[in-house]
C-alpha cells in the first residue's frame, strides 16, 4: 500500500513538472508594423512596433526574433515560440522569441505616412550622402539604420537643427522599392531634447 502511494505522489509531481516546462513555452502569433520607432530602453536604437491582433495598439518591440529577416516597409503577421528565460540578466529580456513561420507579408503602400522621432542623443541623424548624387538632393541615415531622402531647404533646416543639436520628429512615407531610402514628408516638430516629449509626441 505505501509503495502504491509513493507511486501515486511521483506521478503527480512529474505530471505538475512538465506542466511548468510547457507554461514557459508558448507559441502566439503577433503583427510586426512597417516602420520601426524610436526606443526609449537602455539602448540607443529603433524598435519594431508590435501587437498581438489588429484591435490593439502598436507598441515598441524591445526584443529580437530569432530567425527573422525584418525589411522595412512591409507587414508582418508571424507565428512565434515564446521561451521565458529564468533568471536573465539584468536590463536583458526575460523572453525569447523565435520565428515558426511568417503566415503573411504585404507591402505598405507609399501613400502612408508616418512619424519617427530622433531625441535621444545627438549625431543620431548623420549626412551620407554619395558623391555621385544630384546637386540639391541629399541622404541622411537615422540610427546608422534607415536612410532618407531630402531636398533643398528640407535639407537646409535639418542642417540647422542639428547644428543646435534639437531633438526632431519626421514624417516620413516609403518609396516603391521599400529597400531604398525613406522619402521625407515633413518636419513635424523639434524642441529641445528636455522638452521634447512634452511639446512634440
């Protein structure tokens, strides 16, 4: 009778063990956006924007996927592992995230515009423009990530915001080819990087 009842308890508590390993482990579908967006974490960079259905809203995606290719100007929906990590370091995810499979990807139409701000530091818009371009265009890059196109007087007052190191939020929309530069829309605000959340987002 006692081993039948030692035999009892093991089967109960193995069975209690494997349904913690499987709560740690859950597959989910989520939505990637078309641009990324500025990260307000501990590192300097671009977040993808992510939600789980279409009702939510988008969010900044502190975190990478492993196994997936992001391109600028497309949709995502993907199929996704989520693994908890225990006891990750400090300031790290306490998630993994690996990609299944991608169930869809559409390109966003080059009529969509949309804001991305650079306010956390300065010389996180830089000049790259090529020698070889036309007089009167020029390329900038934000992040070292994503380049956009300019022109002219845009590009002049760019110049002369950064020159008084302002934070600025862009409008920008995609071209047809999603993996050339951005095209710029507008300059929307720029303030001082202090006040700029305050009187810009």
């Amino acid at each position: 009778m006692k081993l039948y009842v030692v035999l009892i308890m093991l089967l109960v508590t193995g069975l209690a063990g494997c349904g913690g390993n499987e709560s740690k482990n859950v597959y989910s579908e989520i939505y990637i956006d078309h641009y990324k967006s500025e990260c307000f974490g501990f590192t300097l960079s671009l977040c993808m924007r992510k939600r789980t259905s279409i009702e939510n809203e988008w969010e900044p995606f502190y975190n990478t996927i492993e196994g997936f290719d992001y391109e600028w100007g497309y949709n995502y929906k993907l199929k996704v592992l989520i693994e908890s990590i225990e006891n990750p370091p400090e300031d790290a995810p306490s998630k993994k995230y690996t990609l299944v499979e991608v169930l869809s990807k559409e390109q966003e139409s080059v009529t969509t515009t949309f804001d991305i701000s650079v306010s956390r530091a300065s010389n996180l818009v830089t000049n790259v423009t090529p020698e070889q371009i036309s007089s009167g265009t020029e390329i900038y890059e934000i992040y070292s990530e994503k380049g956009f196109i300019c022109y002219d007087e845009d590009c002049s007052f760019i110049d002369s915001l950064l020159s008084q190191d302002m934070a600025i939020l862009f409008e920008f929309s995609h071209n047809g080819e999603p993996s050339q530069p951005l095209s710029l829309s507008q300059i929307k605000c720029s303030s001082s990087r202090e006040s700029f959340r305050s009187s810009c987002l």
